[in-house]
C-alpha cells in the first residue's frame, strides 16, 4: 500500500496474494509448518479456506468505504506519518495560502444559528 494508506487486513491465499491496488486492502498470508521427525513440512497455505471468503468480502467492502472518504484521513495516514512523501514539500509551498479560521463555536440546537436545512 506504499506505506501512506491504512485499511483492513484482508487474509488471502498464495495466489491471491498480489497486491493490485496501491491503496489495499493490505493482504496477508499464512504459512502453516509442521515438524515431523526432525524434517520441517509445509509451507500449508492457510487461508486458502472458504471460511475465509466473508472475511475477504468484509475487508474488500471497508476498503472501499475508507476510499469514498477522499484522499485525507482515516484512508491516508496523518501528516506525521507522511514526512518521507512529498506532502511537507508541498504544505510547506502552499502555507501562505492558508487561513486560520479558527475553532467553529457551538451552538445551541434549535436556535435556528449555524443549523444545516435542506
């Protein structure tokens, strides 16, 4: 996922495990060994099990929700977790553009001030 993404861990089998989409769900494999008289067997793949296909569907399903929020957080990882892209080169260009509006007052509901009405 490039590392600048979060999403739900999505349990695959070995052939699934190719990732396609940059931004997840992340894959995750299980190798299953076993030792028997002194030889190590396997690997086993371990999620290659129906048993996981509600939770391939699931993990799918989230990752496309986080998607639809837009290019921000929660599907991007906060700016602190940013600084090896080029996102502080580009805040840092635009920062005069920037306007502290600063924090929104609450107001009391149905005194008709700041309500949204469609």
């Amino acid at each position: 996922m490039r590392g600048s993404h979060t999403g739900p861990l999505m349990p695959v089998p070995f052939h699934q495990a190719k990732p396609t989409r940059f931004d997840g769900p992340p894959r995750v494999i299980a190798a299953g060994y076993q030792i028997c008289e002194g030889r190590l067997i396997g690997p086993n793949d371990l999620f290659d099990d129906p048993a996981f296909d509600y939770a391939r569907e699931r993990a799918t399903q989230l990752a496309n929700n986080l998607r639809r929020q837009g290019i921000f957080e929660p599907h991007r990882l906060p700016p602190e977790e940013m600084e090896y892209t080029t996102l502080p080169k580009v805040l840092e260009k635009l920062k005069d553009r920037f306007k502290d509006i600063g924090e929104p007052k609450a107001k009391a509901p149905g005194t008709g001030e700041g309500e949204i009405h469609e």
